[in-house]
C-alpha cells in the first residue's frame, strides 16, 4: 500500500504493530481473570467490605511480600479490563473496589458467572485452539475432538473432573440467561403446554420457566453423565 510520505508510512507500520501485539497477548486477559477466580479476588474486596490496598489484598491471599510486585501487575490488567476499579482511599492511597462485573464473579452470588468463566479458560477448553491448524486439514467436526479424539460430551462421560465442571459452568450460564428469558419473553411461552428443552443440562433453564409457569410441563433432555443424580 503506497503511503504519501514517510511520516504516515512510519505511523501506519507502528499501528500495525501494535494491533499484531494486542491480538498476540488478549489471552493474558482470560488468564488473568483465571488467576483472579482461582485467588479469590473478587471474594477478597468483598468480604473487605470496602475498597482494599494492594498490600491489605496480599494479606487476605496470603501471598508472599516476595510475589507483592506481581499482584500489583495482575491488578494493573484486571483494572484495565474493568473487572475492577481503582480508586483512592481516605489517606489518599490506591485501592481497588469491585465492579459490576466483578460483582458477578463473587462465587456465593445466586447468579455467579465465575464457574463459567473457570470452564472456558480451563486447560481441556483453552488447548483445543491449539489444534485449529490441524483440525482445518482433518475430517473432524471439532478442534476439541481434533485435539481429544471425541467430543465434549463424550470426554466428559470419560473424565468426571471435566464433566463436573462443564456442568457446573453451563448451568451458571443458563441460570442467568434464564432468569432474564422469562422475565423479558413471557410471551412466547402463552398457550403452550409442554416444552422440551433439548441439552438442557441441569434443567436450570427449565426451572426458570417452570418456577414463572407453573402450569407448564417441561422435559429436559441430556446425556447420561449431564443428569446422572438429579432430582
């Protein structure tokens, strides 16, 4: 691409780089947000009762004085993702403080969305897009069965760690979901009498519907180790 002079030429190529160096490390990102669940942040500031320093947070984690400069650096990327605030307390020294995002991270929360947010930045998850390239030159539908040699489902028959913990992160997700659905889309529930919720894993959507509907019948549908000792 021609450029009119080299000013713009030296602007555009840094430009470039830069995108190239965003796209490159947005995984940090979810692996900070990982590191955060995984350390009970969010459930620190909360239980804190107020915006908590960095050094009254490191005590709270028991983290070493040694490792205090690398918390400060996991809490630079999290501010910066919003999934905290950074504000200054009465002594004029920072703090951080929840966000409405963090908010839903809290993992006593009814709708708590840290489980699945702790599915999808787990190891089986994440290393599937490690086998994009080969799974484009395979005859597999998935990069997960390209990567485990089955699908999800079936590596979750096989794996009761994984399978919990699917489980556990799709309901979450489905328990909020839900309890916007029928609230906003009443609706499209009007007239009918039985619903039948295909891969409805736990039944949380189900519930949902039922608990506004009392009147409708609903059947959920999964496999085996999905409903395996539910009520």
């Amino acid at each position: 691409m021609a450029l009119p002079n080299a000013v713009d030429s030296s602007q555009e190529l840094l430009n470039a780089q830069s995108h190239v160096w965003n796209l490159t490390f947005s995984f940090i990102n979810s692996m900070c947000l990982k590191s955060a669940l995984q350390l009970g942040i969010p459930d620190a500031i909360h239980k804190h009762n107020k915006p908590i320093t960095l050094s009254e947070l490191a005590d709270a984690l028991s983290i070493t004085k040694s490792k205090s400069h690398a918390l400060f650096r996991l809490m630079r990327v999290l501010v910066h993702s919003k999934i905290f605030d950074k504000v200054k307390t009465g002594e004029e020294e920072e703090a951080y403080a929840l966000t409405g995002t963090s908010g839903l991270l809290l993992r006593d929360e009814p709708l708590s969305f840290a489980h699945f947010a702790l599915t999808t930045t787990d190891r089986v998850a994440v290393d599937t897009y490690h086998c994009m390239t080969e799974w484009f030159r395979d005859e597999c539908p998935t990069p997960f069965e390209t990567k485990y040699g089955r699908d999800v489902w079936e590596f979750g028959a096989d794996d009761g760690k994984w399978n919990q913990l699917f489980n556990k992160g799709m309901t979450r997700d489905s328990e909020l979901v839900g309890s916007i659905f029928v609230r906003e889309c009443k609706h499209v529930f009007e007239g009918l009498e039985t619903v039948v919720d295909v891969a409805g894993g736990s039944g949380a959507l189900a519930k949902a519907i039922t608990a506004t509907f009392p009147g409708l019948r609903c059947v959920v549908l999964d496999h085996p180790q999905v409903v395996d000792g539910l009520r």
